[in-house]
C-alpha cells in the first residue's frame, strides 16, 4: 500500500500508512494455508524430462514458460482455468476458460500467448505431467513452433512453485472474495482480473513493486 501511494505522487511514510490502515481496519487479503495437490499422471503418453529443475530465473522474456490448471466454483457448476506464465516477468501470457478440462483448454491458452508473444525457437514450456500437457495435439503444438517441454516430477507441485503461487494469488484476491452464480459471471471477473489488474496494475515486490507490464517496458 505504501509503495503504491508513492507511484501515486502521494508523500507519506510507511509508519503512517500503517497507523492509517489500522485506524480504518484495513488489512490485506491473507493467503490461505498452501495445500500441495498432485495431478494425476496415470496416462500412457510420454512425460518429457524436468528440464526446468525449480530454476525459474530468466534475464528475458519468452525464454521460460510455466502452464498450469486451476478451478473455480460456481452455482452452474465448476469453470477450470488454463494459465501460461512468463517467467522474466511473471505476466499471465495466455489464459482460457471453459467448463470441462480437456486438452483443447490448455491448447487454447497456448495459442493466445503464441499469437500474441511470437516467442523465438528455444522457449522453455514447463508445466505438470497432466494427460492433457503430455497429449499428442498438445505437444504437436509445442513442437510445431521451436518450444522444449518440461514436465515436474510425479506428484512435485514445487517444481512448478511459480504457477501454483500465481493460483493461489488469484484464489486470494478474486475467487475466495467472490461468489459467482453463472459460470458467464464468473468469466468476466477473471477477464478482468487478469487483464486489467494483474498484468497492468499489480505491484511485484519481486518485480521491485511494478506491475508485470511496467517491468517488462522498462526491460
């Protein structure tokens, strides 16, 4: 909160924002406790090797991405999620929605983030061993435009820590504060979220409390 009254033009000290916020019973929206989940990888497609080995460093853009699923509740049923990552700049490139968790999710996510990053041949793509990440179309799609895949290892949510704390940043502010009734309703908040907050307006202290896009133009 600090950091971002000071990008605002605001002159205040840290002391006293926190003071402020006490005052007012402002606090910030607290993670809840991470529980590792496992993702079924009993399928008889190929794993690829974890070429990543949990080294989420990049000096760049497009040199790694991480991809991942998630989920999210509604009263007409669950909406799953699919995510692609830029590891330089922890920017969500690619996103899809639909209500069910077939290979062509995950794919459409990848063909956002192609078509609008057009990484060069050598793009690291990580992700987890999920049937749809190791199926054929997918990792023709891979293949087809330069990109190694990686995979964790079996039942290893830390070897792609970066995407599970993505989720649980976004389960944090949006879906743990939120009740959806449709599943169009649902879709919306996430445009948005995405989007508009956090590619464009979320402070990284990783980033040193600029927001995705902000790194990567200063880059």
């Amino acid at each position: 909160m600090h950091r971002a009254l000071l990008i605002d033009g605001q002159s205040v000290s840290r002391n006293t924002v926190a003071k402020l916020m006490r005052q007012e019973r402002i606090r910030a929206k607290n993670k809840r406790k991470f529980v590792p989940r496992t993702t079924d990888s009993r399928h008889a497609q190929p794993v690829a090797a974890n070429l990543l080995e949990r080294d989420f460093a990049a000096s760049g853009p497009d040199q790694k991405w991480v991809a991942d699923i998630t989920y999210v509740p509604t009263d007409q049923g669950w909406l799953y999620v699919a995510g692609v990552q830029d590891c330089f700049s922890r920017k969500i490139v690619g996103w899809a929605m639909a209500d069910h968790m077939e290979t062509s999710l995950v794919s459409d996510a990848l063909r956002m983030a192609l078509t609008h990053r057009r990484p060069p041949a050598g793009l690291l793509h990580h992700s987890d061993r999920g049937v749809q990440y190791a199926s054929e179309d997918y990792q023709h799609l891979l293949r087809q435009h330069g990109i190694q895949a990686s995979m964790s290892g079996k039942g290893d949510c830390w070897d792609n820590a970066m995407a599970e704390s993505f989720w649980a940043t976004f389960k944090t502010e949006l879906v743990y504060q939120s009740h959806f009734t449709t599943l169009a309703q649902a879709q919306m908040a996430i445009f948005e979220y995405i989007e508009v907050f956090y590619n464009r307006k979320r402070l990284h202290s990783s980033l040193g409390y600029v927001s995705p896009e902000s790194f990567e133009a200063a880059a």
